[in-house]
C-alpha cells in the first residue's frame, strides 16, 4: 500500500504539470505560437552559421543564416544563396528538418488553434478539479499530433519513392543521390517550402511528368490543410457504405475554391505565356499545359518553377501575385490569406449586390464575425504587402514589379522569385524575414485571437449609416 503513494504523486504532479501546459496554451495560443517559432528560427540559423554548414571554410554571416532558417521554417523557399552549393550536407540536413518542423509545426498549432476556437473542446481531465474545462483535451492533442504526423510521413514517403526511382532509372542517378534528391524535395513539396538542390529550381524537369506531377500532388494535398485531409479520410468509409458525403462547409469551400482556382491559374498562364520563348514558347502543347498547370499550383505558396519566372509577362507576374496573396487552405503548409478567407469575402460580396441580408453559401449562412474576420485578415495582408513593398522599393532601384511579387512571395510564403532576391541590401533581407515570419503567422494567430477576445456587448448603440463609395 505505501508503495502505491509515490506513484501516485508523480501522477499527480503530471497532471498538474500537463494541466498548467494547456492552461497556459488556452490562455495565450498566438503568444504561443509565435515564441515557439521564433525560438526556432534562431535555433535554425545558429546551426546554419556553424562553419560544417557550409561548403566554404568560413561560416555563413548571420543575416544569410537567419534568411535560410526563417525561409525553411516557415515553408517559403525563398534564398539568398544557392541551396545545393553553399551549404554542405549538415547544412542541407538542418534546412531538411526546419522544412520538416516548420510544416509539422504550423499544422498542428493551426489544427490545435482551430479546435480551441470551435468549441469543441470539452474533454473532462482528470486532473486536481474533475469538472469539465474548456482547456484542451489530451485526447484532441494526441489525435491532432498523431493525425497530423501520419499524414506528414505517408505523402512524403510515397512521393520521395516516386521521385526516388524516376531519378534512378531515368536520370542514372546513383541510389543514393537519387534517394537523397527525391525526399529532399518530397518533404519540400509537401511543406509547401520550395526548397530545391539545384540552382534553376526544376526547370530542368519541366518537360518530365514523372517529377513535376508528384511534386504538385505534394503541394496541394499539403497545402488543403489538415482538417480537410482528415474529413475525406473519414468519410471515405462512411461514403461506401451510405453513398453520401455529409462534408463540413470548411471542407467544401477548401475543395471548391481550390479547384476553381488551379484552373483558373492553369488556363490564365496557358493563354498570358503561350507564346513567350522565355517560358512556355519552346514547349509542345502537352508540355504547355503540364507546365501551365505546374506553375498554377506552385503559385498556391509550393516556390518550385520549371519555367523561368524571371522572363514571364508582368501581366503573369500579377495574375500570379493575386494567387500567392490567397495561398492555400487553413491548417495546412501554405500561407496566403488561405482560400476560404478569400470564398467568404466573394460570398459577401455576392450578397451585398443581390441586396440579400444574410451573406450564405452552399445552403448554410455565414454568421456576421466570420465576414469580419476574412475582411480584417484580408486587409491587413493588403496593408502588411503594400508597406513592405513601399520600404524595399525606397532602398533599392530594381524594378517595381519584381520587388512587389518578392513581397507578396514572402507574405504568402511562397518563393516563387524572379532571381531577384540576392540582389537587396541587408536591410532589405530582413524586411523580407520579418514578412516571411508575420506572413507565416500572422492570419493563424490574428483569426485565432479575434475569435477567443469575442464578447458579447449587452447593450446596443444607435445605428447610423456614413455615405459609402
């Protein structure tokens, strides 16, 4: 019996201890967040400063570090310098597993911030109190990490295979350079990172559907999000045997609007660079529409090219713009001001030139605070683009239409680039890192944060209307 007590009050401190954890989780998610990653961007660019990092014998200077490790971290491919030369293998590793914590990272703190704002949250813990809590459940936790990381590992490793073997036997790739390539940028491509090996991105594998399929599968499974992800694997089973779908309306905005938006991309690149010899000019018709396609869903923040964006139309470069501001879906890899910020905002619209009330879609209507939100993130990532592109411009006298798509790339953590991104100032790097962090972050801790501040007022002001447009 006297045995069982110590055991017993190490339980106790655990649950405590675990208790305080998601007490303090609940209380300040975007705080969270935001120190978490942040510790380990500087994490990251210590090790990417080491002098094994590197290829030369001296050691990268910080600002280079701090720009790779931020870029890795949150999943854009952005880079000052030549991924597959200047870094040594460590310093290839290091990027791999920044890549790798980075998208790990973000969809679970999404998934997790998703949960504690939907309210579902309400699991009893067994802990001092036993009384239900809104705090998060341990059961939610592990469900999210465990979903979150089978999915993570079964993508990669099923497009690092292909990519692996493509490599193998169609390039005489050795084993391990094939298998070093193929998962560096299967784990790239799921990350929605764009991280490559080589210096001209993949544009040596534009004409090759075997490597720039599996990668934009990569991309959008990953970018789709989470939440998405795990409801069609859900509902498959429950599909077979009842023939319906009973998806979320999260789930069906995400799907529809990213359909609609990789056409979109894909006949809008198609028709803008049909005939440009610097892009898609060269290529036969099934090639023009692979790399159409191609770079229509590296646009939705993946960062991969197999044409040279430095020579597209800027009507191009602006179309491609709009889709790196929207991104990809919530919970996922990419960034942008995700899809279905970008529905509801459309939807609003709709509503308002039909005189209609109540903004609805897909037979459910949208309640008032999810308009405001879309309306509140969409506009600040206006605001944080054009400011950033306002301050490189006044320190640089490259062209404005390559320093405003080098900051929509690095807001939407994309990396697409138009090989410009070498060429700021210092200054200007860390201009582009701290857009790369808050373009990361930012709409994940801003929706986050406004959802769990809202209140309700018990009284009513007086309406009145101002004069608009």
């Amino acid at each position: 019996m006297t045995g069982d007590r110590p055991r017993t009050g190490r339980k106790q401190v655990a649950g405590r201890f675990v208790a305080a954890r998601h007490a303090l989780f609940a209380a300040h998610p975007a705080r969270t967040v935001v120190m978490a990653f942040a510790a380990v961007v500087v994490i990251g660019a210590v090790l990417l400063a080491l002098p094994l990092a590197s290829e030369a014998d001296t050691s990268a200077d910080f600002v280079t570090a701090l720009f790779t490790s931020t870029s890795a971290v949150c999943v854009t491919g952005l880079a000052v310098v030549d991924t597959g030369t200047y870094w040594s293998d460590f310093g290839e590793g290091a990027i791999l597993a920044l890549i790798q914590v980075g998208g790990f990272g973000i969809m679970t703190m999404a998934s997790l911030l998703a949960l504690l704002v939907s309210g579902k949250l309400r699991l009893k813990l067994q802990l001092t109190a036993q009384a239900e809590t809104k705090s998060l459940g341990i059961g939610d936790v592990r469900r999210v990490l465990l979903g979150v990381a089978g999915t993570t590992f079964a993508v990669e490793a099923a497009v690092g295979a292909v990519l692996s073997l493509r490599l193998r036997y169609g390039y005489g790739l050795s084993i391990g350079d094939a298998m070093h390539h193929g998962y560096f940028h299967a784990v790239s491509a799921f990350n929605n990172a764009g991280f490559g090996l080589h210096g001209d991105s993949l544009t040596r594998y534009a004409d090759d559907p075997w490597i720039t399929l599996p990668i934009a599968a990569a991309v959008i499974l990953g970018g789709i999000g989470f939440p998405v992800l795990l409801e069609l694997l859900r509902h498959r089973n429950r599909h077979r045997t009842t023939g319906r779908r009973n998806w979320t309306l999260h789930t069906r905005l995400t799907l529809i609007t990213t359909a609609v938006l990789l056409a979109a991309g894909t006949v809008l690149t198609c028709l803008l660079e049909w005939t440009n010899p610097g892009t898609l000019g060269p290529h036969t018709v099934p090639d023009k529409l692979l790399n159409g396609f191609f770079h229509s869903a590296m646009a939705r923040t993946a960062g991969f090219n197999a044409v040279d964006v430095g020579a597209m139309q800027p009507s191009t470069l602006l179309m491609t713009c709009v889709l790196m501001f929207i991104g990809g879906g919530s919970a996922g890899t990419a960034g942008g001001i995700k899809v279905t910020t970008f529905a509801v905002l459309l939807v609003a619209i709709a509503a308002e030139v039909r005189g209609e009330p109540h903004s609805s879609v897909l037979g459910r209507r949208l309640a008032p605070h999810v308009l405001r939100q879309a309306l509140t993130v969409a506009l600040m990532g206006v605001a944080l683009a054009m400011t950033a592109t306002l301050a490189l411009l006044s320190m640089t006298s490259l062209p404005f239409e390559g320093v405003l798509f080098e900051a929509v790339s690095a807001f939407g953590t994309v990396g697409l680039s138009t090989g410009i991104t070498a060429d700021f100032p210092q200054a200007g790097q860390l201009i582009l890192v701290l857009l790369m962090f808050v373009g990361r972050l930012g709409p994940i801790t801003l929706v986050s944060a406004l959802a769990l501040r809202e209140r309700t007022r018990r009284y009513e002001l007086p309406e009145e209307r101002p004069v608009i447009g």
